[in-house]
C-alpha cells in the first residue's frame, strides 16, 4: 500500500565471502542473502541434525532388510499415453489455464528406477531440515525443481478448496458411485476402460482423477483410484488454478522422511544379526522426481540425457534412460564438492526455455499481486514456509540452501515448527506478495558463502581451514567460475574445538538430547550383542582390542597382509589397490608419497602428508596468528587417522573413477 516501507525477501549486504569449493581468497562484495540469516553464531542455538554415520557403509545398499512399494513412481502404460492424446485435443486450453500443462504431459514419460541411487540419498536425508546432508555442504529438492522438473503450480487455491456449488457436488457423488461398481473399476485400467472415449466433460473429469490418483500423489493401495482426489480433479477440470506444488513436495519430504527411519529401523535389525526380518514400507509421492534432481545434478551419477524437441517438458531429457553402471554411488555423492551444479536449470539445454527469473543480468524487482506469475512464483519459493499437503504439513527452508537459486548463502536461522493446523499454514503460506523488493541474480552467476559459514561447515567435516588473510576488495561478477570436473585434493586440520564436527546450523553436540542417529542404533546394539564390532572399518580391530591402540601403519599391514591380491575391480591401466594402500601408508607414517601412478589419459598423483593432512605451510607472521591443538587422547587420535584415511581413499577412487569413466565415454 501506498507510504509503506517495501518487504524484502532477499537482504544486501556486504560481507566477506569465499567459494564453497574451490580454493580461493575471500573478498569482500556486495553479497545477497535469503531471509531469515544470522549475523552471528551466538544469537542462536544453532540446530544439527544426525550426522551420516560410517555403520551405514558398513553395509551394501541391497542388504538392506527392505521392501519398497512406489505406489507413485508407475510407468505410464501404452494407454494412457493415447489417453492423454485424446484429451489434449479438447481439453488443452483448460489444462494451461489450471497450471497442470506440463505436468500432465510430464506423465507421458518413463523414468527408470536406480535403487542404489535413491537409497543412497535417502540415507543422507535429515528429517528435521528436509535436506540431503553431504559432507561438502546441504542441498535439498525445492518448489523450484518441483516446478520446472514437474510443471506444477506453487501459486494458487489450496488442494483442500471445497466444492461450493451443487452441481460440482452432484459430479463428486458420480464418481464416487463409479467406485462402487466393484475393484475391477476402482482399478487404473479397468477405469480406464469404463470411461476412455465416451467425449464428455465426466470423461474428463474421470481422467483427472487418475492422473492425480497415479502420478501425483500416489495411492495406499497400487494402481487404484483415490476417492478423496475427486474435488481436486473436478476443480481442475472447471479452470481453477491449484497450488498443487507445495502440496507435491510437501508428500516427498513425508516419504523421504518415512525412508530415512525406516532405514534407521533397518540399521538395528542389521546391527543386532536378525537378518529373517525386515521392513515393508510403501511410498505414495511421485519420488521420481528426486532420482531426476540427482541426475540433474550429479554429472557423475547421471545417464546420458535425450535432446530435447521444442516444447517438451524439462523431464523429457531422462525419459528412458539407461541406468550408468557405478560401483560406489555413495562415494560419488560425498566427494561431488568441485562437480555438484548448484544451478542445472541455468545452463543452456536445447530447446528448452528459460524461464523469466533466469535473466542474464542480475535486477531487483518490485513484486505486486497482478505481476508476472513466473516472477511471483519465483518469490514464492525463496520464502520460508509450511507447506500443506494432502494428509501431511511439512517445513519447507530454502534460506538452507540459497546457492540453489543463485543467491549466497550465510549462516541460516533456526524456523521453529508452531502451526499444527493446515487452514492457518496455508493462510500464512498464501499472503499476497504486496510491494515486495525482490533481488533475481544472473543466470550464469555462481553464488558464495560467507567465510563464517564455510569455517562453520569445514569445521563440521573435520576439516576446519585457517582464518583467512588477505582479504581484498573486488566488484560481483556474474561471470561463471571454472571448476575441475572432478575432486581435488581434501586439506584436513585439527582445530582447538570440541564441537569440531557440528555442521554450521546445528547446535553443538553437548546441546543434542535424544537423537535418533546411527550411533544411538549402534550402541544400544553394542549393549545388547556385546563383541558386535560391525562399524569397524575392514582391516582394524575391534573396538573392545582398542584400549592399547597400535599405530595406524601397523593396521595398514594387518590389513594388507589379509587382502594381497585382491584387485580384481581395478580398471585396466591403473595401479593396483595394494600399491594404493602401501602410498596410504607411507601417508600415516609422514612419509612422502611421488606421484606417478596413471595412465596414458592422465596420472593421479599423491602429495605427501604435508599436503594432505598438515596445516597449510605458513610463514612467521601466519604462524603467529594461527594456533592449532594438537590431539593428545590416543584412542581419539586413532579415530582421526581412520577417518582421515577413508576419506583419503574415497578421493582416490573419486579420481580413478573419473578417468576410468572419461576412457570408457571416449
């Protein structure tokens, strides 16, 4: 309204800030950030969630005692495709004016399941930020990928609008009746065959309701149709624009959050030997949608994508694609740091769109009710929320992970979860965006963190980098940085602090309750089972031999002496893991290693431990203003030199696997 102050969804300004994951010196910038943000650590008890834990690498992703039922991840048959033909002819105009254009001819197109994919990521799913949890840094699937990746609406009624007329009504209770005929009908071919080709509005609204039924918001039951979807369809079918985006996403971040604990349940029967058990669990979002974020995202995880013809939707790229063959997708994932795109929707993919808040120079906006709708939306998935689902409710933070919308990111506040009633989270959720000052950046500008945030996170991986020096002034560039296509090498410290390991945004772990973590799983496991020493990595001893701990190098040769030979899965033209494991070695005791172990497409080299483990080389003036602690518990220090090594040898493999598979592409 006229004379009042405008609201601000993104905050400017200036602060020092430094790349995520690239080696670089921090400037000091203009810098813009998703509210609510931090300025400081001690305003706030800062939340974490439970970290990923090595008992989960202790076990292949196809043990798991598991039976997954994706009632809302089904191939559309031959049928509904011609289904859907039939209606477009009629029915199109209706469908854009609903919002649901691109969704429904989003449903036209198969996309395979990788298991080992979506257990991996589900495994880094933290419940309580409803984000992926990776060593390098959070991520998360949000309302924008659920608009572009699916073509849905987050502006709009909500799904829970009522019928308001009698007439709408009187179509409800026909196809409610329709549902009475017996299970035959109740089923998505036999309701196919009742109502494909009688060229009616009922027909229509008869393909609505299993559109929503099989590829929205799934089902209990598999390939039957949901009675309680029929207001939705009939909505649909008469132009009303729904805001079915939050309400989709809101159902992936239910299922997701059910996998995770159900693996977490997994974990305690693996971890206690009752392998004759296991978990029965089905899964009604379209999750597909999840498996398509990582492939839009991982370059080293994806399959070859299809060329897309004018118009098509963005999921067209995956549609059929076969599955790459990778041996270790879980170390794929946590060693994406230099590969992960932050942005996959900027680049250039054919003939696909770009949409109106991708512009090539960066603009502050002034958002209004009757703006631009792709705008609005835009705005409206930068803005903290709860997000209102079918049957569920759902916080959605996308101040967690502003880098995803080219924003930088700065250390995130905590949102408390208060409103337990979905007619008042909708209500805050749909306030009109009056006089709002939007920020929109390039679209090939590459955001950054805020040094506090990155020395926040890298001391959460156990990697705490020195205070930065040399800050220098420099303009904001919307030029896109080059990065290694692959990993770099990891620099580990040990800085003077307990709470080491605590991700920026979480508390520290003193502050940490009754978390539902790996370890709780693991030590009451090690309490009812004792000698149980499952998440001792292959080649150590077990935890109750540790109390004298031997040095790292004499378990390294343990280990060798009981794996000679065994390097059946190395490429050809690379070194044999025993030469790996005799450079690791070399690594523990201090030792340099040379570097000359390749192929004709490049070598992989090992620097010394000096460049790996060690603080940064440091001249006088440095060395005085930097202090570390060195650790002096021997248990613990072992501890540090196992976790050290894995993460060592992940890099390794990172880098093998990246030659192996450029050899193989070319």
């Amino acid at each position: 309204m006229a004379g009042e102050r405008p609201e601000t969804i993104v905050e400017e300004r200036e602060e020092v800030m430094v790349p995520i994951a690239a080696d670089a010196n921090p400037i000091q910038r203009t810098a813009h950030f998703i509210k609510p943000t931090l300025e400081f650590i001690k305003q706030q008890s800062l939340f974490r969630p439970p970290p990923l834990s090595s008992p989960f690498t202790d076990f292949k992703l196809g043990e798991w005692p598991l039976k997954l039922v994706f009632t809302g991840w089904i191939d559309p048959p031959k049928k509904w495709k011609i289904w859907v033909e039939q209606m477009h002819s009629s029915y199109q105009s209706i469908w854009k004016k609903s919002g649901i254009y691109e969704a429904i001819m989003s449903s036209t197109y198969r996309t395979r399941r990788n298991y080992d994919l979506f257990l991996s990521l589900a495994e880094r799913w933290c419940p309580f930020t409803n984000s992926f949890i990776f060593p390098w840094g959070e991520a998360t699937i949000t309302m924008e990928d659920i608009m572009v990746l699916g073509g849905f609406c987050v502006i709009g009624e909500p799904v829970s609008k009522p019928l308001e007329t009698t007439e709408l009504v009187n179509i409800e209770e026909q196809l409610e009746k329709s549902l009475e005929l017996g299970t035959k009908v109740s089923r998505h071919e036999g309701w196919m065959k009742q109502f494909m080709g009688e060229g009616s509005d009922f027909e229509h609204m008869a393909f609505l309701s299993l559109w929503l039924s099989r590829y929205v918001f799934g089902q209990k039951l598999q390939n039957t149709i949901r009675g309680d979807l029929f207001s939705v369809a009939i909505h649909l079918a008469h132009g009303t624009r729904l805001a079915l985006g939050p309400a989709v996403l809101a159902s992936i971040y239910r299922d997701m959050s059910l996998l995770k604990g159900t693996i977490m349940d997994s974990l305690e029967l693996l971890m206690n030997g009752r392998d004759d058990e296991f978990f029965s669990l089905t899964l009604k979002a379209p999750l597909r949608f999840v498996q398509v974020w990582a492939w839009e995202r991982f370059p080293g995880l994806r399959p070859v994508p299809n060329a897309m013809n004018y118009g098509e939707p963005r999921i067209a790229r995956w549609h059929g694609s076969k599955m790459l063959v990778i041996e270790d997708v879980r170390m794929v994932l946590d060693s994406a740091q230099d590969t992960f795109q932050w942005r996959p929707y900027a680049t250039s993919t054919g003939n696909w769109p770009f949409p109106k808040f991708y512009p090539e120079k960066e603009e502050w906006m002034m958002i209004y009710p009757h703006s631009d709708q792709e705008l609005q939306a835009f705005a409206q998935c930068l803005r903290v929320c709860e997000l209102v689902g079918i049957d569920c409710l759902e916080l959605y933070l996308p101040h967690r992970v502003a880098m995803q919308f080219g924003i930088d990111q700065d250390l995130p506040c905590n949102v408390t979860r208060f409103i337990k009633n979905p007619e008042t989270a909708w209500s805050n959720y749909s306030k009109l965006i009056w006089n709002a000052k939007l920020y929109v950046p390039a679209r090939l500008f590459e955001a950054d963190v805020t040094t506090r945030y990155l020395a926040w996170w890298k001391q959460s991986a156990g990697n705490p980098q020195a205070d930065f020096t040399g800050i220098v002034r420099k303009p904001r560039s919307s030029r896109r940085r080059r990065r290694s296509p692959w990993g770099s090498t990891i620099k580990i410290e040990v800085a003077a602090d307990d709470d080491a390991d605590v991700p920026p945004g979480f508390p520290p772990k003193h502050k940490m309750t009754n978390p539902k973590t790996p370890e709780s799983y693991l030590s009451s496991s090690i309490k009812k089972n004792e000698g149980n020493d499952a998440d001792v990595p292959p080649g150590f001893p077990p935890k109750h031999k540790m109390t004298n701990p031997k040095t790292s190098g004499s378990y390294l040769s343990s280990s060798i002496g009981k794996n000679e030979g065994n390097d059946a899965d190395v490429p050809p033209g690379f070194e044999p893991e025993s030469k790996l494991i005799h450079c690791l070695e070399k690594i523990m005791q201090n030792e340099g290693v040379p570097g000359d172990a390749g192929n004709a497409n490049g070598s992989v080299k090992y620097t010394s431990c000096s460049d790996v483990y060690s603080t940064p080389e440091m001249n006088e003036n440095e060395a005085q203003q930097r202090s570390y602690r060195a650790v002096e518990i021997p248990g613990l220090e072992l501890e540090l030199r196992i976790s050290r090594l894995e993460r060592v040898i992940a890099d390794m493999k990172a880098e093998r696997l990246a030659a192996y598979s450029t050899s193989i592409r070319k």
